[in-house]
C-alpha cells in the first residue's frame, strides 16, 4: 500500500489525494508537514531533503515533489488520465508545468497577502494572480479540461491551486471558464474528498 505524508491541508498533498481517490488506489495519508513539526527530523529529511510536503512511499520506492508523485502515479496505475502517447502527453505536462512555474510563485505570494488585513494588501498581487488565470480563462473557455477534451493529470494537479487563488480576497476579474471547471470538478467525489481539509 502506497504511504502519503503531508497534510491534508496542504495544496500539493491535495493533488496527491485528487489522483489517488479518482484513481481508486489503495494509501494511507500521515501527517506531515511544518506544523507538526517533523518535516526538518533526520529521518524525514533522509526521504525528502526539501523539508517540504508531500513524499510519497512504494514499498522501497521513495518519491517526492507532486507533480513527480502525480506521473508516477499515473503511470504505475496505466491510467489515460496521464497519456501514454508522447504527443498527447506534451497537453497534459505544459500545463502541469505552467502550473509550477507560472501560477505557482503567485499563488505563494496571493496566500501570504490574503492573511493580511485589506488595507495592507498589495495590488499588485491580485494583478498578477489575474495575469496567470487569464491564460487559464483562455484555455478552458476553448476546452472542457485543462489539456483538452478529457479530463486529466493537468486538471489533478491545477485543481486545488486554482480553487484556493479564485478565493483569495484579492481584486480579480470574473473567470466564467475557469468557475464552471471548477463546477464540473465538484462533481467528482474525489476532488470533493481531496480538498475537503482547509
């Protein structure tokens, strides 16, 4: 049985449970993260020097980062969710990684900023939120899913950043696309269950 350590309320575990629930595959989820304090222990680090959450276990097999974890777990399941023709794969992982490289830093800054007290918000930050899920908002007003057509790893692994920046309270424009993706994605048990934990 696959062994998940990270918290459940943390974005990147939520991917994680996303997949693994959509998928029906067999894990157990462990409490890990900075605010239990055992993410920087010797025996943690020696699985994940990042000191970050998730890390995933298989057996002897010990993998960290999502969107690694995602693909790995994708593929180990054989599931169509992460395509197995190259070209049809080239969809799903620009978005995985526009995901990290794009929408992630500004997510980070959008958490940090949504804490604060609105006077003391930058507006800056929703700007740049906004920027980002634009290029989102083109995409799905074109498409059903993020890669396209189907549902896939893409939409796994942008789900609950995308859900968390849309409730920052942050200036944003309105994003029909990207509401209704958000609508069609609750009505999969999975996403429900993933992102239950705040």
């Amino acid at each position: 049985m696959l062994r998940l350590l990270g918290r459940a309320t943390s974005g990147n575990v939520q991917k994680i449970l996303f997949l693994l629930e959509e998928l029906g595959t067999r894990y157990e989820r462990e409490d890990y993260g900075r605010i239990f304090n055992n993410t920087g222990t010797p025996e943690y680090l020696g699985l994940n020097p990042t000191n970050k959450v998730p890390t995933l276990i298989d057996g002897d097999l010990v993998i960290w980062e999502s969107h690694t974890i995602l693909r790995y777990v994708a593929a180990r399941e054989k599931s169509g969710l992460y395509p197995a023709d190259p070209a049809a794969r080239t969809y799903v992982e620009r978005w995985m990684d526009w995901t990290l490289a794009a929408l992630n830093p500004v997510y980070l800054v959008g958490f940090r900023e949504a804490k604060k007290d609105a006077a003391e918000r930058k507006a800056a930050v929703g700007q740049e939120i906004a920027a980002e899920l634009k290029i989102l908002e083109g995409q799905l007003a074109k498409n059903a899913w993020v890669a396209g057509g189907d549902f896939s790893v893409a939409d796994i692994a942008l789900a609950p950043i995308a859900i968390r920046c849309i409730a920052f309270p942050l200036d944003l424009p309105k994003l029909p696309a990207i509401e209704a993706w958000l609508d069609r994605l609750r009505e999969r048990p999975a996403f429900v269950k993933a992102t239950a934990a705040n």
